[in-house]
C-alpha cells in the first residue's frame, strides 16, 4: 500500500530531562497540526583520509563520527497548541488562574535565564508517512520561531526542533486504533489576525493604539544553539549504547544569545510617526495582542506578547492590496527594569505545558 501526503502525521511528548526519551505508551504523544509536508532532515557526519599521505590521490577509507538530525514545521495559531512551541523554545514559565476564573488558566512564558540553565526542555518527536516511514526522534529541543498575522487569516507560527542525532527508524508508534500512542488536540480554536489588536508606547510619550492602521505583525525569536559542544566523547552516548562504532549523538544541546526581530505593517499617518521613531531612536514599548472567544465570565482566550525595549530599524512606505502602507522592522533589547527580552501570556483552559503531554 502506497503511503501518501493524507497518511503523514507528526506528533511529540514532553521528556522529563534531555536524555531520558519519552516512554512510547497509549496516549504517549500529542498530534502537531502541521501545515507543512516537511520530514526530518538527517544527516550522519563523516570523514575521510582524501588528504592523509596515503600515496593515492582519492580517498581510500570513510569513517561515521556522529549524527544530527533537524525538522522545521509550520502549524495554524491553535491556541492550545502554542503554549508548546513556546515553552520548548523561551523556557521560563508559569501558570496562575485569572481573577474570576476556575477553569480557565493565564500562562506566562519568558526566555530562559541563562544563569539558572542553558539547557531547554525536550521532547520526543515522532513523524510518519505511512507504513514505510515511522520513525522517532528523541532529545528534540526548540530551534525558534515565527509568529505572523496576515490578511484575514489565522495566525500561524513556524518552528523548529533540533535533535541530538539519534533516529530511531522502527519507532512503534501507533497513530490510530483502539488505544493509540498519538492523542488527537480535542479544541481547534485559532487565533485569528482579525483578532489582533498593536499598541506602541515610545518612551516619554502617549500610547500609539493603531486601530484600524494595524495590517500584520510578525514576531521572529531565536537562539543559537551549542550544537558542538553538545557532543561530549566522556559521556559514551553512542547512536547504539555501547558501541561506539555507531556514532557519537548529543549528549546535551544549550542555548547560548537570545534574539527578537520583529516587523508591523501599518496604514500610514499623518506626518509619518513610524519614521519620526526610526529617526530619534526612542525606546519603544510594543502590545501585541490577540483576543479570542470569552472562556468564562469575562475572561477571553487570550495572546498577548510585550516587548518592553525595542527599537525600530527600518520602516519602508510598501504597496499592498491597492494602498501605501508603513513596513516597520526592529529588535527587543533586554530590560534591566523588568529583567526580560520578552514576555507572552496566553489565556486558555490547558492546565499546564510542563505536564500531560
């Protein structure tokens, strides 16, 4: 039976550590709702004796030294699902129930403090196309993400994973059936960029609600990853434990910077404002945020993502759909006065994104 692009499916689980997989159990897994058709990008990492002085002019032996694997995915802005992608790449979380609220949960996700743990979480990642491909990568850790609004579309976010090199290609994960290693999300509800509403506040002046001037929006976060570093010879983690001709696979994968880039797309005003800021260099607090249906009482589910330094870089007049629009770039810078790069809350009823999944 032919596997084809309906029968593809990726799915992860928290690891409790980076090395300890995730034990491949019923409900073990949670599907990802990927846009995309992407695979794992694997690749074993070799040498050769080309340039020893053998006495011939080709390479006469290879030798494997170790392994890596990556995979990037983009998915629509489930906002249950998000708070994973966030909590693998930024790290410092926590969860508080709202004011008024019982089943609803407010969680704050921030980049990881570096001198607490360069270690992120983990997961095991599992994809298939079918029987001929179901394989399972474990020590996945956050390689960033895109977050944009656009039109009249949902969010969407793209990101990435980034795995100590090992691939385990006979995986036994099941994907359907009586009791299934990958769980199905039970609530699609998206976030929409209808929904979204951008505030700016330069420093030592008003806010800037933009209203009806807001177009889109995208967030870019990333950090570098000690990739090398993470190959450590005493640890013995070979491909295949215990023998070392298999291939050395990370034992540990840290982060090293923190990065935000961010653009708007705004209508333009009078006396161009945006291009004012670009040239006096002001200090810019930034309000995302996107609002979806009401939970309980008051209380809506809920994104909202605060730059508390930035700056703006560029900002370009663009046509779009007929009219002349502000294309506006910057960066975050950290904030010594609320000791973070960036902070994301998100207003849902998921109970925890460090446990169930």
């Amino acid at each position: 039976m032919a596997d084809t692009q309906s029968s593809r499916g990726y799915a992860w689980g928290l690891q409790t550590d980076y090395v300890t997989q995730k034990t491949i159990a019923a409900s073990a897994l949670r599907r990802i709702i990927a846009s995309d058709e992407n695979t794992i990008d694997y690749e074993p990492m070799i040498q050769d004796d080309e340039d020893w002085a053998h006495g011939k002019n080709q390479a006469t032996e290879q030798w494997l030294e170790a392994h890596d694997a990556t995979v990037q995915h983009s998915m629509a802005g489930y906002v249950d699902e998000l708070g994973r992608i966030l909590v693998l790449n930024l790290g410092d979380y926590g969860v508080v129930t709202p004011g008024g609220g019982t089943t609803s949960k407010e969680h704050t996700f921030k980049p990881q403090n570096p001198s607490v743990s360069r270690q992120g979480r983990a997961v095991t990642y599992a994809e298939t196309t079918g029987p001929g491909w179901n394989v399972l990568m474990p020590r996945a850790v956050g390689n960033g993400f895109v977050l944009r609004g656009d039109e009249k579309s949902p969010l969407s976010i793209d990101f990435g994973l980034q795995g100590a090199g090992a691939i385990n290609p006979a995986s036994g994960v099941t994907w359907s059936g009586g009791t299934p290693t990958v769980v199905d999300p039970t609530d699609r509800t998206k976030f929409f960029n209808t929904q979204v509403a951008l505030r700016a506040t330069p420093q030592g002046e008003s806010e800037v609600v933009y209203g009806c001037r807001y177009r889109s929006f995208e967030i870019n976060y990333q950090q570098t990853l000690l990739l090398e570093a993470g190959f450590k010879p005493g640890c013995s983690d070979f491909l295949t434990p215990g023998d070392p001709e298999s291939g050395i696979i990370r034992s540990a994968c840290e982060f090293d910077k923190q990065m935000l880039d961010f653009s708007f797309e705004v209508d333009m005003a009078s006396g161009s404002p945006e291009l004012v800021l670009v040239q006096n260099q002001k200090p810019i607090v930034i309000v995302v945020e996107a609002t979806g249906p009401i939970i309980e009482a008051a209380i809506a589910k809920k994104l909202t993502i605060t730059i508390p330094v930035a700056h703006y870089r560029t900002t370009k007049p663009t046509i779009k759909n007929g009219i002349y629009t502000f294309t506006i770039s910057g960066k975050a810078f950290f904030d010594y006065a609320t000791s973070k790069l960036v902070e994301v809350k998100l207003v849902n009823t998921i109970t925890s994104y460090i446990t169930g999944w």
